[in-house]
C-alpha cells in the first residue's frame, strides 16, 4: 500500500482496509483517525501534510495496521460487552422456556416500553424543526437555525444509536461520521442537504413514533394479559367479582364454549397456565422485535459505506 501524501488518502486507504468490517466501526475508526491526524497537523504547522503523515505512519500505524487494531479490539469489545449466551437447548420445550435466561430479552422488553416516549420526543423533534427550518429560510436567522438542527439531528442519532446497542445488542456507531476534507462553511451546510444520512435519520425519527405505539401497546398489553391470567388463583380466593359480569347469588360465572358455569380452581388453573405461556410468547416476540428493530436502526442510522 502506498504512502499517502494527504489526510483524505490516508482516510481513503484505511476504509479501503477495513472493507467488509461493521460499518460502525468503520465509522469509528476513521473519524478517530482523522481527529487524530488534524491535532497533530495542528500542532505541527511547520511540517507539511505529506511530512506529518510520513512521522504518524510510524507512530500512528499506517492504513492497514490500524484497520487490523481496530479489528482485534472490537473482538475484545464485543466479548466484553455481550451478555453470556443462554445453555444451549435441543428440546422445544427447553428454547420455548429458555428465552427468560437470555438477557437480551429483557433489553428489548424494556426497549418496547421506552419507545413510545423516545418515538413522541423524535417526532415531535423532527417535525417541529424541519417546519421552522422551511419558515424561517427567509430570515437572516434561518441558516444559523437549519445548521443547529441537523446538528441537533446528529447527535440524536448517536444517542439513540447508544440505546439500541446497550438495549438490544446491535453494534452502532460512537463516533460522528467523519469529514472526508476540510469544507468551506457553506459546502459543509450544503452537504447537510445532500447527505442521504441525514434525511435517513430524519426517517427513523418520523418512524419511531408508529413503532413505538405498536410495541408500546403490545408489550403493556400482552405482559397486563398474562399477569392477570397468572393471577387468577389469588383473585380467586381473595376477591370473585374480577372474573366478569355474569354472577348468580354473587357467584362469578366463567363460559368455555360449553355454557355459563361458576368459575372453579380447575378454571383458574387452566387460565393460569395460559398465562405462563401468553408470558413466554411475548418475551420471544420482544426478542424478536429487538432483534428486528436493531436492523432497522443499524440500516437507517449508519451511513454505508463505499
């Protein structure tokens, strides 16, 4: 691989090295490097670009070095922060039950939960800013306006990219997307507008609110169904009037198919067991909504990269 003589080559040749690695990574990796590279142009304003690349190839690492560092560290990273995968199981029984010893589940559990403040927040967020972008353009303060909102868009990605990984163990992105070369301050706002990234996030925080309604819903319904489905041995013996309003002397009435009958422990024990299994239905259909929805972030809120 040839020396390169500028900050874009060098930038180039690392993307160039870590093809096919986790376009998070490559993210990462080449913005750390290109802040690493301005700070030491900076520091250095005696040396030319092609003498300060020639000194970092040798203290830094060239292209193909780092992207082979930042290969093994992402193993070491990944190792640390996956959660220990759950026995494996070969029985049907065992994997339908064996999803509550996996910690991803309960992550994405909570994820269903928190969507629908985050879909509302990112919403609202977007909507509302796009609006006064377009209202005040005419105004000398609308550019000022539009550059802080995609900013603020930005950093949101990476929060929410923060979010899915912690909760639902899909590797994002912890660095900003990088700079190829140093822009004018016009071309940087005018890159804003072209940056198919940009409006991808946008997207994303116009999607999150149905999504987040949806699984919002189907979590807190679901886990309100099976609890109570569970619980009806205790409403049984502590309080009848829970099991509807069919009642004869004060006697809940409870019908199968087969017609009305006064509810009994065989009653309540065959809800209960319902409720096991409504339970453990809804933490596979979590697991697999997280599992789903970190696709959906990773491809909308990670720019690919060519």
């Amino acid at each position: 691989m040839n020396t390169p003589r500028t900050i874009a080559d060098y930038l180039r040749q690392l993307r160039e090295a870590l093809r096919g690695a986790d376009a998070a990574l490559i993210q990462d990796a080449l913005y750390d490097a290109e802040e690493h590279l301005r700070a030491e142009l900076a520091e250095n304003p005696q040396r030319s670009e092609a003498d300060m690349l020639a000194h970092v190839v040798g203290t830094y690492g060239a292209p193909d070095e780092v992207a082979d560092i930042y290969r093994d560290q992402e193993i070491k990273i990944q190792r640390a922060l996956r959660p220990p995968p759950p026995p494996k199981r070969r029985s049907l029984i065992g994997r339908f039950f064996g999803v509550a010893a996996d910690a991803r589940t309960y992550g994405a559990l909570f994820y269903m939960l928190l969507a629908l403040a985050t879909g509302i927040f990112y919403f609202t967020w977007a909507v509302t800013g796009l609006s006064l972008s377009l209202g005040l353009s005419v105004l000398i303060i609308g550019l000022p306006f539009i550059v802080l909102f995609f900013g603020s868009v930005r950093v949101l990605s990476l929060v929410e990219g923060r979010i899915v990984e912690t909760m639902l163990g899909m590797r994002m992105p912890r660095r900003p997307v990088y700079r190829v070369e140093q822009r004018g301050l016009f071309k940087r706002i005018g890159s804003m507008f072209t940056d198919v990234h940009t409006w991808t996030t946008l997207c994303y925080m116009w999607l999150m609110l149905p999504l987040g309604i949806v699984y919002f819903t189907l979590a807190v319904t679901l886990l309100s169904v099976s609890v109570a489905f569970i619980g009806s041995p205790l409403a049984l013996a502590f309080d009848h009037g829970v099991f509807g309003h069919y009642f004869v002397d004060s006697q809940p009435l409870i019908n199968w198919g087969t017609g009305f009958h006064q509810v009994g422990w065989l009653d309540v024990t065959f809800l209960c067991m319902i409720g096991i299994v409504l339970l453990f239905v809804t933490l596979h259909l979590a697991r697999a909504l997280g599992i789903m929805h970190g696709h959906i972030a990773k491809h909308m809120l990670v720019p690919r990269e060519g």
